[in-house]
C-alpha cells in the first residue's frame, strides 16, 4: 500500500497493489475511489485531504492475526 500526498492540490491518494483501474466511483463530493474489472478496490482519492486530516504524520499498526491465549485464574 502506498499513501501519496500531493500538496500543490491537497489531495491524498491512497493506492493498494497494482491493480489497473477500470472504474471510479464518487462516495461524496470529495471521496474517490477506483476499481479494477472484477470489483476490487485499486486505490481512494481524499480531495481537500488536509481538512480531513494531519498528513505530516502517517502511522501504520498491524493487528496479531490470532488473539494470545486467555490467561485461567486459578480459584
């Protein structure tokens, strides 16, 4: 995943893979996204991006798979 900022227009670009883009759909007036041929998302586009957030810092946290074990409370 890619997050690009363009500053100059204040737009953020968030793509996903390499996917070729097929269709663009409007979720709301500035709220982009793009499809590949079978539906999948290729990226999102944020315009006025910066009303929407702080992008002078991004921060990326991935989620364990599998929750750790539950600790027994012995009785």
């Amino acid at each position: 995943m890619k997050i690009k900022y363009f500053e100059d227009t204040d737009t953020a670009l968030l793509e996903f893979g390499g996917g070729v883009p097929a269709e663009t759909r409007e979720l709301s007036e500035d709220i982009y996204i793009d499809l590949d041929a079978a539906g999948h998302v290729v990226s999102i586009t944020l315009e006025h991006a910066s009303v929407r957030g702080d992008f002078s810092e991004v921060s990326f946290l991935q989620m364990n798979r599998k929750a750790p074990p539950a600790l027994e409370v012995e009785s």
